[in-house]
C-alpha cells in the first residue's frame, strides 16, 4: 500500500499542472471529475504491476468489531440542483470515492448524497463555490443508526416477552431474518387452513426464500391473484415489516378482512433479498444489493475491483430480463446499482421470475421499497408511457386516496423517470413486460428524507396501516375482474 501512494505522489508530481488553481482546487470534490478517466488507468495499471502486493483500505473503519462498518462522523447532505449545468456537476461526482448517491441528480428535484468525514467540508465548500443548494440532513450517522432500532426496555422487554411466547416480532421494532421466518412458521401453524408457506429457493447465502399464500381456495388459482414483495435492497427496513403487517391483517385479522381475503389470492414474499438484510444488521447498515460472491477477475476489466467490499453483490432490481443493463443500472461490480453479469444471475431474482410464472391469475404485482412517498408505474426504463397508462393511474391514484386517508400522509404518482430516475432491468417492468401483469407498481414507502432509511420503528404501524389501505384498494379492483 505504501509503494502504492509513492507511485501515485510521483505520477501527481510529474503529470499535474502545478499552477495556483490547481493547488487551490486539488483538495476539492472537482479533482474526482477532471482526472478520474487517468487517475483509472494509471490505478489499473499499478495494481496489473503490484497486484500481489497491493492490500485496499477498508470503505469505513470499522466499529469496535472486526467486521462493523461505522458510520461515525460521516454527514448526509440533501443537494437540490438548479441548472442543467448544476445537475452535471453532481453527476460528474457519482462513484467517486467517499461519496454515495442514493438517487441520481435531477434538476430542480434533491438528491442525497452520504459524504465521509475527510470529504464532507470541502464538499460543502464545492457545492456553496457552484452555487448548488444544500442542506445536512445528518451530521453523524452513526448516531442516527442507533437511535433507529434501540435496545428494549424493562418495558418493551416485558412486552417483547409476552408476545415471544406465541412469535418473536412486535411492531415497533425492525427484527432480524430469523425473527421474520418464525412469525411466518406461526402464521402457517395458526392457520393451517388459510395460509400456505412456500419456499421458492435459496439466496446466495443459502438463506430459504419463503413466499406466504393466503387463500380460502382450496383450488388452484380459481381467483385472481395478487404479488407483494419487499426487502430487495438490504437496507430499506421498512418494507419487509410493511409486508408482515399485511400478513398480521390478512390471517390474524381474518374476521376484518374477510371481503379481500376471501375474493383474492395473496403471495406475500416478506425478505427477497435476506442476505443483504441480514448484512444490513451485523455489518453494514447501508448495504444495498445482495450478497452473491463478488465477480471474478476476468469478469471486470479491472484486476483488483474484487478485492473491494463493495464489488460483492448485485442490485436485485436491476438484474430482472427486462430491458436489462440499460438505463439507471451500472455494469460496476462496485456499484450500488449494479446489474449483475447477466440477467437472471441472482438465484433470488430467478426465483421470483420462476414462481411468479408458474402462477396462473395473478392480476397485480407490488414491490415495496423506501424511500421517497411515491407510487410509481410502468415504465422504468423509458420514458413512453404504458398503453394502458390510465388504467394504471386510475387505480394507483384510488390507492393513495386511501392511504392518504388513514394518517394524511401524501404521496405522488407517476413513473420513475418522471419523478425519481430511470431503472432497467426492474422487478415491476418485468413484472408488466414478461409476465403480463397488468396492475404493477413499485412504492416507496415513508419517508420523504427526514429519516430516510432510517426511519424509526415508532412508525412501522402507522407505515403498514396506511399501505394496507391502499393495498386493499388494489386488491377489490382485481376482484371485480376488471381489466
């Protein structure tokens, strides 16, 4: 690693301009965009010569354990660009080190950006310099991250004991995988006759992957059926808990909702990606994709990207056969949105693919996710709308009419390059594109950004109460059998 810096200081030395402005503008964020194609080749280069001896740093320090990732003095910053020109200054800095999008830059809309300590003032002074507004939404999140799931009380714990004689998940706290997978195995145990529990594969990890039916139809696929997924990115929590709330209402609410229930089959998978969850809680809190092996050398184009830990995995929502490895998704083993090598190469996302195909009547398709408020449709990978665009609006606006309804909570719809970003290869354009399901939707849940990923398990009922009542909406449309 040290021979590594000297050759780098030499080459800084011998290739860069040694004028003021450069001087001045070398410890800015605006040296990652105008040498970032050499500064690659070179780093390529050195790695082909010392590969055998060359060890990369750690993305973070870790925290106390050898393998926690801490997020101590690290800053979110919520950046809104004015100008076209301001949005391409931003882009230029997406996956340079030390900076995280977790969404593209758009004019006139924000996007937050997760800074490291040793970046976070002279990307603040770079974005004040091009006059592109700001705002820190964290200061230190790692903080914040404890603040979300905090350890129980005499109180709580009483609680959390009473309701472990029966299944270990309350609603107020984010559980672990094998939390989740023991309220599933009661929900079958309760009610054996309404609820069918169905593993559908393995992940990477070897972790099963269980997709709960609810049905009084003892016959197969006799009513229309409706998807919901959630957790196919490893950080956004709120999802898979969303899902068991709907599983609480369905089964252990049977009486309420009988009238849904009883017209519509449901496939509730709460974790599609359970190893990345799960990583999520032991390792690194913001973890995105899953956790498959990272890809092999002569996969990349460049020698040492796998030796990074962010080179693992890939963006389940990415890496569906549609449009696959087009916009919004990354051919980077070390991005965030990475594709994968090819479609279908995540035994998760394949999984998914088959079963839902072998289901005949499914009628919608729902993908929960965080964060942002929105209700989006098809498509996603451009910016033509769907040919039955309005039917879609109809019912997603119906939808959100009810939810609004329950805690006032407002959300938009439309499609995701129109109010977010452009995604290919997603699990609801497949859904609508390959496997003919009409009404297909992903939702971002709560919130808008003031928690973000991090949003406090007080808000888990609220958060699952709302969505429900949307849900439902969809779910009496498709029973009508309208199309």
């Amino acid at each position: 690693m040290l021979l590594f810096r000297w050759i780098l200081l030499v080459f800084v030395i011998l290739v860069v301009p040694s004028s003021a402005q450069f001087q001045r503008q070398w410890a800015t964020p605006r040296d990652m965009s105008m040498f970032g194609a050499v500064f690659q080749w070179f780093e390529t280069a050195v790695e082909m010569i010392f590969g055998y001896f060359y060890n990369p740093e750690p993305k973070r320090r870790s925290s106390g354990r050898s393998d926690k990732v801490s997020y101590r003095n690290y800053q979110l910053l919520r950046v809104r660009p004015s100008t076209q020109e301001a949005r391409d200054e931003l882009e230029n800095l997406i996956g340079e080190p030390g900076l995280e999008f977790w969404s593209l830059p758009m004019k006139n809309r924000t996007t937050d950006i997760l800074v490291s300590p040793d970046l976070a003032e002279y990307m603040k002074e770079y974005l004040a310099d091009k006059d592109i507004e700001f705002t820190v939404l964290s200061s230190n999140l790692e903080t914040d991250i404890k603040k979300q799931n905090p350890k129980t009380t005499k109180f709580t714990g009483r609680l959390e004991e009473k309701s472990a004689r029966a299944h270990p998940v309350t609603w107020s706290r984010y559980h672990r995988a094998k939390d989740i997978d023991a309220y599933l195995e009661y929900l079958a145990t309760l009610e054996p006759k309404l609820v069918s529990l169905i593993t559908i594969g393995k992940s990477s990890e070897g972790r099963p992957l269980k997709v709960v039916k609810v049905s009084t139809n003892k016959k197969r696929n006799e009513k229309p059926g409706i998807w919901i997924d959630a957790g196919m990115h490893g950080r956004e929590w709120i999802a898979p808990a969303v899902a068991l709330f709907m599983l609480k209402q369905l089964v252990e609410n049977y009486s309420t909702n009988r009238a849904v229930v009883d017209s519509v089959d449901w496939y509730i998978m709460p974790l599609a990606n359970p190893d990345g969850y799960e990583y999520t809680h032991n390792t690194d809190r913001f973890w995105r994709k899953s956790r498959s092996k990272k890809t092999r050398p002569h996969e990349m184009g460049r020698i040492f990207w796998d030796q990074d830990e962010r080179c693992g995995g890939v963006d389940l929502n990415r890496n569906f056969d549609f449009h696959w490895g087009e916009a919004g998704a990354s051919d980077n083993p070390c991005g965030p949105t990475y594709a994968g090598p090819r479609p279908f190469s995540e035994p998760e996302t394949k999984a998914i693919a088959d079963f839902i195909l072998e289901q005949e009547g499914l009628k919608a398709y729902l993908t929960l996710h965080s964060y942002s408020q929105m209700w989006l449709l098809p498509w996603g990978y451009t910016r033509q709308i769907a040919k039955d665009h309005d039917d879609l609006m109809y019912v997603g606006r119906r939808a959100i009419e009810a939810l609004q309804k329950v805690h006032g909570t407002n959300y938009k719809i439309g499609s995701s390059p129109s109010l977010l970003y452009p995604t290919s290869g997603s699990s609801d354009d497949w859904a609508k594109g390959r496997a003919g399901i009409k009404y297909s939707y992903t939702v971002e849940l709560r919130d808008r950004g003031t928690y973000g990923f991090l949003l406090p398990g007080s808000q888990i009922i609220p958060t699952g109460r709302e969505t429900f009542a949307a849900v439902k909406v969809i779910a009496k449309h498709i029973a009508k059998g309208i199309d």
